[in-house]
C-alpha cells in the first residue's frame, strides 16, 4: 500500500503553467494580463499565456487559440494521467469504475478541445455569418469539454487517495478551461462589435 500511496504522490504533481517572469511588463504581456481579467481565474490564466505573449501580438484570435491549445494540452496530459491510475492494482472496484468512467469523459473533452483549436485556425478570415458559425461550434466544444471535465470530477463519490489525485488534477484542467472558453467568448464579443486586432 505504501507503494501505490507515492506512485500516486508522483502521478498527482501536476505539469502545467510555469510561473512568469516577475516584474516583466511590455505591450503584448500587458495585452494578455488585461484580457486575463475578464476570465475566472486570472492568475493561472497569466501564467499559462505570458509565455505566448509575443506570438499573440495583442489579437484577440491568436489569444484564444493559445488558450484552447493550453486547455487541450492539459486535457491530454490528465487524460493519460488518469489512464495509469486504472492500471494500478489496489484500487477497489467502484474506484476503479469511476476510473474508467472519467477516461470516457477526459477523452470526450480532449477531443473536443481539438476540433475547437481547428475551428479557430479556419477562421482566421472568417466573417459575418461564417464567422458566427465557426464562432458557434468553438463555444459549443469548449463548454463541451468543461462539462466533461466537471463530470470526471463528481464521478468519485468514495473518499481516498484516488478521488483527491483525481479532483486536484481535474481543478486545475477546468479552471484552465474555464479561462480559455471566456477568452473565446471575449474574441466573439469583440469581433462583433469590430474592437478587436486579427
């Protein structure tokens, strides 16, 4: 038992947003920190896109394509991160089934992650009525894949190690998420209102 509880300590450290930089400051970190604040979760969202800061360029669409690309590296990441906790022995059975239940979801929402990422790299030109088609289905995924992610979560009703691993993953790849699918809803608002940089 010792040995599965610091596997689990190993597979629960979560890779994601390094820190940024402290004290950096320039028109495009400054573009990302205020966009940053329309979203639930501002610093975390800071920290995943400063690193993209310069690539973004202060445009609203290359902001949230980072972002949903953000979203779905995490996804992938606790995806697999969950698929060795079901190879795990000791764990018990209705552990294991909620195992395999979040799996299906985390697999659903990666894969709605991915089709978003695509949406927003066709729609780089994309206007009026195409725009708001494309637009739409971006939305649709990424709150898709917000549900799946808070499903995984409230599967694990048993307390234990693998509910608390798998609820501090999950936290984190909805708050990240949750970040990305405002930071769309953000591009949207402002490509129809005409405010926003291509």
């Amino acid at each position: 038992m010792e040995k599965i509880g610091f596997y689990f300590l190993v597979l629960a450290t979560i890779v994601g947003c390094t820190a940024a930089a402290r004290g950096t400051t320039s028109p495009t970190t400054d573009f990302v920190k205020a966009s940053c604040k329309t979203t639930l979760h501002p610093p975390l969202c800071v920290r995943c896109l400063s690193t993209y800061a310069n690539s973004i360029q202060g445009s609203d669409h290359r902001l949230a394509k980072a972002a949903v690309t953000v979203s779905l590296n995490d996804a992938k990441s606790a995806a697999a991160f969950i698929s060795k906790l079901a190879r795990l022995s000791g764990i018990k059975l209705r552990e294991h089934q909620a195992v395999r239940d979040c799996i299906s979801t985390m697999t659903n929402s990666v894969t709605s992650l991915s089709q978003s990422v695509q949406e927003l790299e066709r729609m780089a030109r994309a206007k009026g009525e195409d725009f708001d088609w494309h637009m739409s289905n971006v939305e649709t995924w990424v709150g898709a894949a917000l549900t799946n992610q808070n499903i995984c979560s409230r599967g694990f009703t048993m307390k234990g190690h693998v509910k608390d691993v798998v609820t501090k993953r999950m936290v984190y790849v909805s708050q990240v998420t949750s970040n990305a699918l405002a930071l769309v809803n953000r591009f949207a608002v402002r490509h129809r209102k005409g405010i926003h940089k291509p």
